[in-house]
C-alpha cells in the first residue's frame, strides 16, 4: 500500500486520513562569546480528505528569535519577536494503491521582510521549506512523488520537483526557479517507524553562485514515530551539509505531534 505523507516536509509520517500536526524545530546554535541567541520554527498542519483521490493541505508557519547580551557599560539587553511566516495552502492527488502522488500548492505572501525572527526561520528551514519564511514572494510548487510500503515493513519515499518564486510588493527580483529533490527509507509497522533520508534545493535562475556545488543545498535526516491514533509523536534530527550552514548551526532537532481523526 502506498504511505501518503504531508506536502510540506518529506519527513513527517501522514496518512490519508483527517490530520492535525504541530511541529516544533529548534537548531542547535554555534555558541556565541558576546550574545545568547535563540531561534525556532513552527507548524500548524491541517490534512483533510476531499475524497478517495484528494486531499486538501493547509500549514500556517511561525518564526520565533531571541538575543540577550551585555554593552561595555554591563546593561543588559533582552530582545525577542515572533512573526507569522508565509501561508501554504494545497491539494494532494493521487490514485488509491497507486505509488505516486501529486502536491501542488501556494505560499500566500503573508510573511513581512520587517521582522528579523522571519529570516531567522528562512535560515533554518532553507533546505527544507524556505517557502514558508521568504517575504515578498508568492510561490508555487508543483512535485511528483513515488512512494511506497511493503509487506515487509520496508518503506521509501522519492519527491522531485519545481518551485516557482513571483516577487510582489516592492521586490523587483523577478522570478525565481528552484528544483526540489529527495528520498528517505527506513520500516514502518503499525505502531512505529524508523527513517534516514537526503533532500536538496537546486537555485537554477540564481547567476551569482559559481557553479552547481554553490547553487545547491543539502541536508541529511532520521527521523522516528510512535503511535497510530489518535495520537502519534516524533523526532526529526536535521544535519546541515554545506558550510554555510554547519558554521551557523550543528544540528535541527524537530519534534511533532499529530491528532488522527476518525
């Protein structure tokens, strides 16, 4: 039987049945001698069955940053924001016990370039989701996955796809076009699942980057759940795999919570 699984990550485990899911993902900051910094994301995912062969997709994404550090003079400072990150609303199609699925969804504008805590979460989630934290954009996904769960246990998961980047407001950047790409394996019982996985972002329309080793990134995860209804959790652990990201953080670990109605 094909596994469905939620539009936005590759690395939640959802079925195609009536889902609510928060998420919460936290990265594990290189230390600072001069502030104490702090940064996380959240999710609020909704997944609805529109029938046998849709399903409606909904996420509201939230940012969340803190600094405290001392001046010259000993005062302290304590700053934090929380900001709302760009809407995502979209269907998923497929064909029952067939392995692939269609996502196709948008990023509403919703995230404003005025607040730090939404660059915080567009670092964090820049492998993963960065449509959710970049502001000005409206943006478009559309992504083919193959999928599939055998009686063994042995489950895998390959996604691919374009994502489409409209500037609005002020922004006079034009368009821009990544390509997304993906898989995970691990087993899944009924009860339990175990996971390792590789995806990427191929920035294709951006000139300044010398070369396909800069215009993408990478990242490794594992990932595990426990639980069938009406209560599931799980842990995602997050490895940067370019340098920009491993000097700025060492790890993300992500921890989910889903409520399975009947």
């Amino acid at each position: 039987l094909c596994s469905m699984v939620s539009a936005q990550t590759l690395w939640l485990d959802n079925g195609h049945e009536q889902r609510f899911t928060l998420e919460f993902n936290r990265p594990s900051l290189e230390e600072s001698d001069f502030a104490d910094i702090s940064v996380y994301t959240m999710f609020f995912n909704m997944h609805l069955p529109l029938g046998n062969t849709t399903d409606l997709v909904g996420t509201v994404p939230v940012a969340y940053s803190s600094i405290s550090y001392s001046d010259f003079f000993g005062n302290e400072y304590d700053e934090s924001e929380t900001a709302l990150g760009n809407i995502y609303a979209g269907l998923e199609i497929h064909r029952k016990d067939a392995p692939t699925m269609w996502e196709i969804g948008l990023y509403l504008p919703t995230a404003s370039s005025e607040n730090s805590a939404v660059s915080d979460g567009l670092i964090v989630e820049w492998v993963d989701r960065p449509g959710a934290f970049a502001p000005d954009y409206l943006i478009a996904n559309a992504l083919i996955n193959v999928l599939q769960t055998e009686s063994s246990g042995l489950d895998w998961r390959f996604r691919a796809g374009p994502s489409f980047w409209f500037s609005t407001g002020d922004r006079s950047d034009g368009t821009e076009i990544f390509m997304q790409y993906g898989g995970k394996i691990g087993f899944k019982t009924r009860q339990a699942g175990f996971f390792i996985g590789l995806n990427g972002r191929w920035w294709q329309t951006q000139d300044n980057l010398d070369g396909f080793s800069e215009q993408t990134f990478h990242q490794m995860a594992l990932s595990a759940h426990i639980g069938n209804r009406p209560v599931q959790a799980g842990v995602i652990i997050r490895l940067p795999l370019d340098e920009d990201f491993s000097d700025a953080y060492n790890y993300i670990l992500g921890l989910n919570l889903a409520f399975i109605l009947p």
